[in-house]
C-alpha cells in the first residue's frame, strides 16, 4: 500500500509544480492555494510512504514521478517541446523508477 500512496504524493508533486506557474508570486489565491494544498499532500505522503519503503528509494520514485509527470503536462499544456528524445529521455526515467521498485525488498 505504501507504493500506491507514494504514486499519488508523486501526482500531487505534478500538481503543485503546475500550480507554481500560475500563483503569480502568490498573488493568485486560488492557485496558491492549489499549490499549498498539493504540496502539503505531496510531502505527506511522501512521509507515509518512506515509513515502509527506504527514503532513498521513495524520493527517487516520487521525484522521477513528479519529473515525468511535469514534463508531459508542459508539453500537453503549455506547448513543450515533445520530441523523439524527449520522449526517450522519459522511458528513461521511467527504467529507473521500475528498477528501483524491483530491487527494493
């Protein structure tokens, strides 16, 4: 259970890296508040996760999770480049955080 909730902190970390872009140096109050809220959960879950799986390991998750994820809302979204290699460049990370989950105990 603990990889199900680190998955959904790593979304959350989606969240409030996409909201960063629109608080207007918090001015913004509903998307500074969209950015606090997703980074509470983010982090809090995170904290859960790291209870049962090595810290090492759960931040490299989360983090690749929120890598990967932030990168394909730029290019959904906000018209990112979304290349051949940047899609390689992805499955990379993707590799990564499957390895890590596979040699983790």
């Amino acid at each position: 259970m603990a990889w199900f909730w680190l998955i959904i902190g790593g979304l959350f970390e989606v969240g409030f890296t996409t909201s960063l872009r629109f608080v207007d140096g918090f001015r913004n109050l509903p998307w500074t508040l969209a950015f606090l809220v997703s980074v509470a959960l983010s982090m809090g879950l995170l904290e859960y996760a790291a209870r049962s799986i090595p810290m090492g390991t759960a931040y490299a998750v989360w983090a690749g999770i929120g890598a990967i994820g932030t990168v394909v809302v730029g290019m959904l979204w906000f018209g990112e480049p979304a290349t051949t290699l940047r899609a390689l460049l992805i499955l990379g990370i993707v590799g990564c955080i499957a390895g890590l989950k596979l040699t983790t105990a």
